[in-house]
C-alpha cells in the first residue's frame, strides 16, 4: 500500500465509515492570499456504518494509549493510530534488509481533526520511530490551532 493508500484508509475510520477521495489542492490563491479558485468537492462514499467506526476508533486509541504506539500519544489530547513495518526487497552492503517503518493515525481520537501518516523509507532501523514523529506533529497541530 502507498502512503496515500493507508491515510484513506486511517480517515474512514477517523470519519465514521465514510471514504472522502483524498485531494492535495483545496483551492488557488492570489499573491494576497485571497482564494480565488477552488477544486472541486471530495467524492464520499459509505464503506462501512458509524458502530463500526467507533470500534476501530476505540480498538485504535487503545494502541497508543496502552499499546505498542505508545510513543504517538500526544502531550496533549488523544491519539489512535497503529504501527507497522514492511519488507522491501532491498539490502544494504553487509546484506541486511532495509525496511518500511509505518505509523498512520488520527487525531484527537475522541474527535479527529486530523489524519497523519510517517513513513520512514528503505532504513535498517529508524533513528527515531514514526509513532514518536507522529506525536510531534500533533504537539505542532495543537500549537497551530490555539494560536
């Protein structure tokens, strides 16, 4: 799966079942900020009900909140999400395998805003885990938002 795969996948349980066809651009702006074109609507669709939403949601928090993605819990708030590592194909010189190391959440986990993806790509072992890397991007989206 691409990262952009895993991300539509970690936001339809974030958004209660729902499958939104992600998008890169929301809308053009001038050199005034002012927006003066925007693309269109997300395509939705349902591709499972709310009840299951909320289990995966639970069953998520769970993970990094007493799990193995502790390292993603927030400073602040509540985050669900999970781990994963992946086998490439690739070796370095001594004949190891690089792998893929994943962790793709939301948050906050009772309410998500956000969706988030880390993948470190093709290393023998991450300096610093995607959970952990996942935890200062929410640290940056809390300061974002109460500023």
């Amino acid at each position: 799966m691409t990262p952009l795969q895993i991300t539509a996948m970690m936001n339809t349980v974030a958004n209660g079942g729902v499958y939104r066809t992600p998008a890169f651009v929301q809308g053009i702006v001038d050199a005034d900020g002012t927006l003066t074109g925007q693309t269109r609507a997300a395509d939705t669709r349902t591709v499972f009900d709310a009840a299951t939403a909320r289990v995966l949601r639970s069953m998520l928090a769970s993970v990094v909140s007493e799990g193995i993605g502790s390292e993603a819990q927030p400073k602040t708030g509540t985050a669900g999400g999970k781990t994963g590592t992946a086998q490439t194909g690739q070796y370095d010189e001594n004949g190891e395998e690089l792998l893929n190391y994943w962790f793709s959440g939301f948050y906050p986990a009772d309410d998500p805003r956000y969706t988030i993806t880390v993948l470190q790509d093709g290393i023998l072992k991450p300096e610093t885990s995607s959970a952990a890397i996942f935890a200062k991007v929410t640290e940056i989206l809390a300061v974002w938002e109460n500023s």
